[in-house]
C-alpha cells in the first residue's frame, strides 16, 4: 500500500498527463461510483489518428463534460482517458460504439473483440483499480517532462531574447489548443472565490460579497506555464470571451446554494450580448438579480463603447449592477464611473503605493479623485497586505478584497468556531 | 403548363403572414382589439444588430404571459402586438425600456405627442381596414425580402485560421496592399491643402488575396491581432515607397506594443529628415495600457514627431476627456446623424469637450459628402478626411492635367488611392498620381 503525496509544486502541470495525476489525487476520497475509459488510440494506424481524427473522437465526450458527467484527458500519445460517474455509464457505451463505428477500417478494431480480446479500449472500475491507474498515470506524466524538458533545453538556444525573457508568446495556434483544452476541460477545479469584505477601523471583517474568478494564473500554470500575455493583448481578450462562455453555463448549472446571490463574475461585454448571459439570467432569482455583480474590463469597455452602452442598460434593467476592474491609481483618472453608467471600481493596490503616496502632491490629487468617485463605491483590490487596508482606510476606502481579507476573514472564522466550542462545553 | 418556380405561388410563412392571417379571422368582430407596431426596423444599423435584436425582445418577455396579447417578431424586425382588452400601460412600460436602450438613436430623440416614427398604435374597432391594409402590404414586402437570395455563408475567423492567414500573408508583398488617404487642412474657410496622408493597409483586397472563402470576421479580437502583426510590415512597405510617393508628413496606425520594437526605432531613423510622422493610436489601445501610450507619445514627440487618437465619435466623448491624453491631433467620426446630436441639449457635453481639446487640433474623418464639411467648417473644424475629399482633389488635378481626357473621375480617384499595382500604372501622367493641389470651394 502506498502512500501517495500528492505534492503539485514539484511537478509543473503543464501536461494532460500531469492534470490527469492531480485529477485522480483528487479522487482519492471518492472512488465510489466512478469509472474510467481509456481508449488506445495510439494504437490506430497512422493515416487514422492525425489531429483531426483525434479531434473527432475528443469531442464525441464533449456534451458529457459540459453536462458534469467527466473528465476528458487527451494524453500526448492521442490516447484518450475519460473518467467519468458511473450513472453515465450507458452515454458513454454509446459513444464507445460510436467510436468503434468511426474507426471501424481500421486494423486495430478488425482484431478487436469487446469483452473478449480488448484492444480498442479499456475499462477501469476506480475503486478497484485506482492504484493501477494512477501509476500508469504517474509514469505517463514523467516521461512527457522528460521529453517536454529535453525539446525546451534545444528550442531555448534558438529562442529570441524576448522570448527568453518574456515566456511562450500567445499565437493564435497556441491559443487554437488553449480554447481545445478548455473546451474538455473541468473548469470548477479553477474558479477561485475572493470575499469583498467592509473594515472599518479595527473592527472585524464583513463579508459584503464573493467574487468568482477563474485565475489566469492556474489556467496558464496548467495548460501553458511561461506564456506570455502582455505581447499579444488581443488574442488574449478573445481567450477571456472563450472562458466567459464556460464559466457561465458552469454558474448555470451550479447546485451549489452559496452562489445564488452575492458574488460577482468577470464577464466581456460580447458575453453580455451573447445567448449564453440569457440562459444564465433566466437561471438567476429574479430576487437574486441585484445582489450580483458584473465586472469588466476597462479594454473591453473602450473596444466598442456603443456596444458596452447598450449591455449596461440591459443588464441594469435586470437589475445587475456592474463594476470596473483592475484600475491602478492612474486609471483612475482616466475612467470616469460616473460619466460610464457603472455602479462600482475596483482599485489595484500595488506595493509600490505608500511610496508613490508619499508625494503630498500625488496624495492630494488621488485623495480628491476618490473623493469625486464616491469611495462607498470603490473596491480596494488585490490586498495582501495589512498595509493595504491601512493606505485604502487612510484614503478613505471600506471595502477591500484580496488575500489578507480572506485571511482576516478565515482567523475571525475561526476564532468564533473555537469560541463556539468552548462554549458548548 | 410548367410554372415558373421563382415567381408563381411562391408563398413563404412569414410572422407578417401569420399576422395578416389572424386580423383577417378577428375582422367579423375587431371591437375592442388593439395592436401597436414598433418600428424597429428604423433604428441605425449598428443598433440592428442581432444581439441587441434579441435583447429587444426579451423586453417583451412580460407580456408573453399576459394571454391577452399575441406578440409578432416581423421579417422587418418590427414587432407587432396584438390583442383584445389589451392594458395599454403594459406595452407603453415595455415601451419605455426599449426607448431607453435606445436613446441614443435618433429614432428614439422625439417630444411628447411625436413618437410616431418609433411606434404606432391602431384600434381595430375604429381602423380596421387601414390595419389590414397595412398588414397585406408587410406581408408582400415579407415575400420580396425572402425572394431574394441570401448572402454566401462565410467562414468566421477562427484562432486556427488566423493562423493559416497569418503565414499567407508573411509570404506576400504588402506593396500592392497598401492604400493611402489624404487629410486636408483648410487654413482659411475656402482653401483646402495637403496636411498629411494616411498609410494603411487595405484588408479587404488582402483578405481576398488571402483565401476565397474565409473572411476576416468573427472575433474582432482575432482581427485586431492580424492588424498588429501586419504593423511591421507596413513601416517596411512604407521604407521602400519611392520618394513620389510619399508626401511629407504621413500618418500611420499602429499599436502600442509595436511603437516599442527595434523595428520602430530603425523606421524612426529612417524617417529623420525625411518625413514627419503622425503615429495614429485607437482608444481601446490607450485604455488597454496607459503607461505604454505616453511613453509612445514622448518617444515620438522626442524626435519631432506627432500622435494622434483615433477614432472618436459622440459617444466615446461622453465618455471620456481626450484632452486629458495630450495628443496633438484626434480624429472624429463623421455619421450623417452626428449634427442632430450635437445640436441637441444633450450634446452640451460633447462640445464642451470638443472645446477643451481644441478645434485646431480635430480631424473629421468619413467625410463622404459636401454637408460633413460645410457643418464642421461652420463648427470651427478644420482639418478632414475622406471619399468627398478624395473626389475633389482628383478632379482638380484631372482639370490641371493635359492627359485627363480618356479619364473618369472615379479611375482618377482610385489610381491615387494606391500606391502600387495595376490600377496606379495605368495612370497615362504618373506625375500627376501623386499631385497634391489645393482645392477651393466656392464658399468664404
């Protein structure tokens, strides 16, 4: 029996191989009712698995997915693995047959025999074959580092220096394969949550909102780590747009009860407008409506003005309100909430801010910028810091969001559980 | 006998028929019967779009449950309600919402008691037979419009055949693609000159180089990349123009993140003492990352060099102050409706900020016809560009040029407009391709 330290910093998930390690780490617990297919595509002749054919075959387990009934992991080897709840049991026969059908001329199917000599596909209970699989996995996703490692020590020589420096410019292939992985992949596992809290003085924490974020960070880290966004701005917009769809129909189809009011999600203006935001307001409490927050982008707002108009009257008409995000103090100068129609702004805080606000004159001028902006409607953002709730207090801010408030929040937590206890006793 | 299968009988099911159908079985009893038509229909193009169609219409998701109202979504994209003992305040409330998505359309800019042009309410006890009237002749219109053949369905932009396109395009030679535009200063009201041109790449001839049957729509996101990654192409094809073809003082569009390649460096000292350059930038660029603009701007203005923001029009200066960038120049957008909406009380913000920028330092672009000039000229404007502009210098250089005579103004126009290619060889006085002459209207 072993013991599986299931350690993520050692491995940069980068890999199908390695999401499909962490993915069984998390299973752990829950092996019950849950199978795997592998189906051994590698093994096709060649002139039957070019990308196309795996393509095909790949987004045969699409609507499974986007249902919440799998997991679909394409390994480099274009063998596919898709773990999957058992009641679907019967949706993934079907697609088993018709991938038989799909490759049905081809050698490896004609020596096949289901049930009896499996050569197409193979089959894996979790709860009893966990351990097997995982090594498999395991061992799968070292020998894709080693190679990945090897063909990045040649391609470094021949890299330009920006390249070196900058990371993987996003191209559009690159961001072909991204919107191809998203499509299969499990989102939940990268929505984050950040509680928008309100601290006065010294007083405790109020949570007032959550914020729901898939963190492009983790997204890069695990599809492509070292990829540089900055030098490709608007290949990286259209990837937003990509994500905005599936976190969407993911919030639609969400059985969690916390999500039903008080957060807010980061959406484009094109999502505003598209189908998708329609299916996810007719899914929303009507009550609901107001306590949800839409947040945009200060470049998608510019991008086509009149059409950001015409999305913030319609979602203000639902009863949606929206914030601007990520304005850093000189933004702030140039966004006028007011002027825009927008309900919130959230202000970055940088660690270079007490310095920068040092200078009376700066200080001066953002105070009464603040001032202007209605601070009840500011959002002091990407706190990690005491000091950040300190500079945000001392300008004038309540609301503050960011990793020390959740870490305030979480302390507080847990002080009143432990008192509670105490209590009891 | 064969019937003709395009014309005879054809009978297509259209909401106009399936409204004209059911006013004509309510006609032995229409008391009581109302119906409204919004007109829709009449709104800009740019606020047609089928997104915020489908918008419109949810606003009628109210009424669809209040069975005393039949809702029809006309081929027009009118909407006609239908219904007996219709509560007109149910309607005027849905109404009201759409008036207020659209405010900022004309159709939606009228007074009390003069909303006829956005919607029209009929009472078929008292109208009936202008009503149905008014129905047969939709549903004709209805069948015209189905009649006609439907555009080719395009392949959108995708990121991979983005990137097919952009290995098309390394392969080819801008040269032939690259367009140009004058914008004219008029120093006093009656004499226009040669201010600057304006370089650009003309996509859609490259997007018909490019492939027959992918289209660069779809994602603007995807396009917009394709535009930066053509930017260094440009400042090349630009290097190699001869020296007839450039004015001296030419304008180009780039993108920030290019603005601070080496390439642009080596076009900055190529340019020294050879032409000014006026960078243009889009707002959205400027928005996307301020620190990058002005450093942009100082760069330029560092060599004597000038930037201008694109892309201006009523709206985006409700907005947002673009004095507050200091840029030398800003374009405006000119739209047919553009006057009416500055002229309106509402547009006291719009020129308060035209002011604090400077009229001196505005440009009106999309001049297409004399009114977008004589308006601005009224206005204080000085400085424009576009087709009526480009007419009126070809036909002042065809009167100035003995070899004009087998010429039309529109080959004239044309020939000039490039700077490569067929089109500008077949000029017979080349010399004349690149003549930059005043022009003077008849007004003072």
């Amino acid at each position: 029996m072993a013991l599986f330290a299931p350690d993520p910093a050692k491995r940069t998930p980068s890999s199908q191989e390695s999401l499909l390690v962490d993915y069984l780490f998390r299973l752990e617990n829950f092996k019950k009712g849950r199978r795997a297919l592998q189906v051994n595509l590698s093994k096709l002749e060649p002139q039957n698995k070019r990308e196309q054919h795996i393509r095909a075959a790949a987004s045969s387990f699409e609507p499974m997915v986007k249902r919440g009934d799998g997991q679909l992991f394409t390994l480099t080897n274009s063998d596919l693995i898709f773990v999957f709840k058992s009641e679907a049991d019967d949706d993934v026969q079907a697609v088993v047959t018709r991938l038989r059908f799909m490759f049905a001329d081809d050698s490896l199917l004609l020596d096949d025999i289901p049930g009896v000599r499996e050569q197409f596909c193979f089959w894996y209970e979790i709860a009893r074959d966990y351990e097997q699989l995982l090594e498999r996995a395991k061992s799968l996703a070292d020998a894709e580092e080693m190679k990945r490692k090897q063909s990045e020590n040649v391609g470094s020589q021949f890299a330009s220096p920006q390249q070196r420096q900058g990371g993987i410019p996003l191209t559009p292939e690159l961001l072909g394969r991204i919107e191809d992985a998203l499509s299969q992949a499990d989102l939940s596992n990268l929505v984050r949550r950040q509680s928008v809290c309100a601290i006065v003085g010294r007083a405790a924490p109020q949570q007032v909102s959550t914020e729901l974020f898939v963190s492009i960070a983790d997204l890069r880290a695990t599809l492509i780590p070292n990829a540089n966004f900055t030098s490709s701005p608007w290949l990286f917009q259209h990837l937003t747009e990509t994500l905005d769809r599936r976190v969407l129909s993911l919030l639609s189809k969400n059985d969690d009860r916390s999500l039903t009011q008080d957060f807010s999600v980061n959406l484009n203006v094109a999502t505003l407008l598209s189908p998708e935001f329609l299916k996810f307001d007719d899914n929303v409490r009507s009550a609901s409506r107001g306590t949800i927050v839409i947040e945009l982008q200060k470049t998608d707002i510019f991008y086509d003005l009149s059409a950001f108009m015409f999305a913030r009257d319609f979602v203000h008409e639902r009863g949606y309100r929206i914030c601007i995000d990520g304005l850093n103090h000189q933004a702030l100068r140039f966004v006028d909430r007011a002027k825009l129609g927008a309900d919130l702004i959230k202000l970055v805080w940088s660690a270079d801010l007490p310095e920068i606000l040092a200078n009376d004159v700066e200080r001066e001028k953002l105070t009464h910028l603040i001032l202007e902006r209605s601070p009840g409607r500011m959002i002091m953002c990407r706190c990690d810091t005491v000091e950040a709730i300190q500079l945000g207090q001392s300008l004038g801010l309540t609301l503050f969001q960011g990793r020390f408030v959740d870490q305030r929040l979480y302390d507080i937590t847990q002080q009143g559980l432990r008192a509670k206890r105490l209590g009891r006793r | 006998m064969a019937l003709d299968p395009t014309t005879a009988g054809r009978e297509y099911v259209t909401q106009e028929k399936l409204l004209r159908d059911t006013v004509e079985r309510l006609g032995k009893d229409p008391v009581d019967w109302l119906a409204v038509q919004v007109h829709l229909s009449r709104l800009l193009p740019s606020n047609r779009t089928e997104a915020k169609m489908r918008i419109a219409l949810r606003m009628f998701d109210q009424l669809a449950s209040a069975f005393r109202s039949q809702i029809f979504v006309l081929s027009s994209q009118d909407i006609v309600v239908l219904g007996k003992d219709m509560r007109q305040a149910d309607i005027e409330e849905v109404i009201d919402k759409l008036r207020t998505l659209f405010k900022l359309d004309p159709l939606t800019f009228y007074d009390y008691g003069n909303e006829s042009q956005f919607y029209q309410w009929y009472d078929l006890g008292y109208g009936y037979n202008d009503f149905f009237d008014i129905c047969t002749q939709m549903v004709r219109l209805a069948d015209e419009r189905k009649a006609r053949p439907a555009g080719p369905v395009l392949d959108q932009l995708t990121p991979r055949s983005l990137a097919t396109a952009l290995k098309a395009v390394a392969a080819i030679d801008m040269g032939p693609y690259v367009h140009r535009q004058s914008i004219v200063g008029f120093p006093e009201k009656n004499r226009g000159t040669l201010a600057f041109q304006e370089f650009f790449v003309s996509m859609s001839d490259l997007e018909r180089a490019i492939s027959a049957d992918t289209r660069f729509v779809g994602s603007r996101w995807l396009f917009d990349h394709l535009c930066q990654m053509l930017d260094l192409r440009v400042l090349d094809a630009v290097k190699r123009l001869p020296q007839a073809c450039l004015s001296k003082m030419i304008s180009l569009n780039l993108n920030l993140t290019s603005l601070t390649t080496p390439a642009f460096a080596a076009f900055l000292d190529w340019c020294q003492g050879r032409i000014g350059l006026v960078v243009e930038v889009q707002t959205m660029d400027i928005f996307n990352d301020f620190a990058a603009y002005f450093k942009a701007r100082d760069i330029l203005h560092a060599r004597g060099h000038r930037i201008l923001i694109d892309g201006q029009t009523h709206l985006s200066l409700r907005m947002v102050d673009p004095s507050l960038f200091g840029a030398d120049l800003v374009k405006l957008v000119w739209t047919p409706e553009l006057p009416a909406i500055i002229e309106d009380p509402s547009g006291d913000s719009v020129r308060h900020i035209l002011d604090s920028i400077g009229m001196d330092r505005l440009v009106m672009s999309r001049c297409d016809n004399e009114k977008s000039i004589v308006w601005s000229l009224e206005r204080g404007i000085s400085m424009f560009q576009g087709r009526f502009l480009d007419s009126m210098m070809a036909a002042v250089t065809m009167s100035k040029c003995e070899k004009s005579g087998g010429c039309t103004l529109a080959q004239c126009t044309q020939r000039r407009g490039v700077v490569s290619g067929r089109t500008r060889a077949e000029c017979p006085n080349p010399p004349m391709v690149d003549h930059q002459p005043d022009i003077r209207t008849g007004r003072s």
